[in-house]
C-alpha cells in the first residue's frame, strides 16, 4: 500500500496533508521488513497461526475504526486496520453486533469491540431504508462510542485517532468531544467520489439529461457510466451527504489505485471537501 498526500495549503501558508489516497492492502510489512505470507515448517500444522502475525507486538498508539454495517464497507476497513497495525499502530474495530457475526477472514491482528445498532440479531432488512438504518446507528451507535473510548482510557491505552466511514455522518462529533484526531474514510473509489461530490456542490444536474457528461478528470460520460444509486434520487441524497460533514475532519482517506485514477486523484486538491 502506498499513501499519496495532496497537500492543502492553509489560510496562514502552511502546507497540510488532508486528503489521503490509499491503495489496497497487497502485503504487511514489519519493522521495515517484508513479512512472510507462506507457511513453513510448524506453522503448516492445521489450526497454527501464520509465523507472521506472532512477529507484529506493537506498543504504538491505539486508532478506533468505525465501518458502515455492510460487507463492502467493513472489509475495506478491517484492510486498512491490518495496514496500519503493520506500521507499528494497534488497531480496535467497532462493529455492530451483526456484523461481526457475519466477519469473514483473520482478526488476530485486530482489536473487535461490538456496538449496538438496534437491529442486533437480524442486521439490515430488506425492508429499512437508509434513513431507517442510519437514524437507528447514530442513535445506540453513538451512545456506545463515548464508553469505548473511555474503557481504553482507563486501560491506559487511549485512542488517539478515530477513522469512520464517511456515510456515518455522526461519527465525527464524537472524537471532536474527545480532542482526538478524526478521518473520513472513503471506500469508494476516486473516481465516484467526484461524481458524487459534483453532485452534491450541484456542479452536475441532477438528473443528467444531457449526454455525454462532462466531469473535469474523468473521461466523457453516458449513462451506463454512472453509479446505479445515482439513477435513484433518495439514494443519491443519502450518498453524497457523506460531503456535508467531511470538513469537520481532521483527514480523509479514500481507497484508491492512485496510478489508475490518477488525473482524477490529482485534482482533488483544487475542490474544497
């Protein structure tokens, strides 16, 4: 994985890093050192963990990482959770009680703690909508995040850092209370996020009804192009609220392949966020 920073220049000229491109996870790296994917020896006996992970002890600071309740946001998260923690940091995933019935894959190397979302046992029906689901989460999520902070810092080993998911528009309130650093994390791609982020600045009209449409670093667009949600307005209100709150944090990550997106990725430094 490699981090891409597109500095911000500040009010007084400072030069900042806000926006973070992160490409997925490809192979941990430990103390400097390319760690060893493949078992050998004893560690191939059945059930033994991979000699790699025993390696990583980190005694770094700890980041709380907030997903969306779903398989295509988790995963991305728990990705980066693994990343981070191979760079020396240690890392708590907050799950609902759900999701983390349903997690696919290792944690060893990640801390799980579960939240309640009021739809513990049955996750995401079919029947809620977005305005369902999120009104439930940041209801009992919110009132879960607050105590998990304070039992780490009580175990003297505090949160620093607080990365959500940028469609948890409530998350960002809660480090803000604790003076702790707050990211955004995107797990779309550049090139959505800018298609979405023109629609809620109303840079793209919406509907589009005239093609092919033109976005600044992307190529020109028909219909098939876009995002299936964008074709459904309540989706895409729900979608691009993720930019109404996006400059209450501190950073925002977005996964990304910076050289496959990178006219796109580029650019984003000239768009306030």
């Amino acid at each position: 994985m490699q981090l891409y920073l597109n500095p911000t220049t500040t009010s007084s000229g400072n030069t900042s890093a806000k926006i973070v491109l992160l490409a997925p996870v490809q192979c941990a790296w430990v103390n400097g050192e390319n760690a060893k994917f493949q078992k050998s020896g004893e560690a191939q006996k059945k059930g033994e963990k991979k000699p790699w992970i025993r390696e990583i002890k980190n005694s770094g600071p700890r980041i709380l990482a907030v997903p969306f309740p779903s398989s295509g946001h988790t995963n991305p998260m728990m990705q980066l959770c693994k990343r981070l923690v191979s760079k020396g940091l240690k890392a708590t995933m907050a799950l609902t009680k759900f999701s983390a019935k349903t997690l696919k894959g290792s944690t060893d190397l990640v801390q799980i703690e579960t939240v309640s979302d009021g739809g513990d046992e049955a996750g995401i029906s079919d029947r809620d909508t977005e305005h369902d689901v999120l009104s439930r989460l940041k209801k009992n999520g919110s009132e879960s995040l607050a105590p998990l902070i304070n039992k780490y810092q009580s175990f003297g080993d505090p949160i620093v850092c607080v990365i959500y998911d940028s469609l948890l528009l409530w998350v960002v309130e809660v480090p803000k209370k604790f003076g702790l650093v707050s990211v955004a994390f995107f797990t779309q791609q550049s090139a959505v996020n800018f298609f979405v982020y023109h629609f809620y600045h109303k840079l793209l009209p919406y509907p589009v009804v005239e093609l092919p449409a033109s976005i600044p670093g992307l190529p020109l667009l028909e219909h098939q192009d876009f995002p299936k949600y964008g074709m459904f307005p309540y989706h895409q209100e729900f979608v691009a609220g993720q930019f109404s709150t996006v400059k209450m944090a501190d950073i925002a990550f977005v996964n990304t392949f910076y050289k496959l997106e990178e006219e796109v990725s580029s650019m984003s430094v000239f768009f306030s966020w």
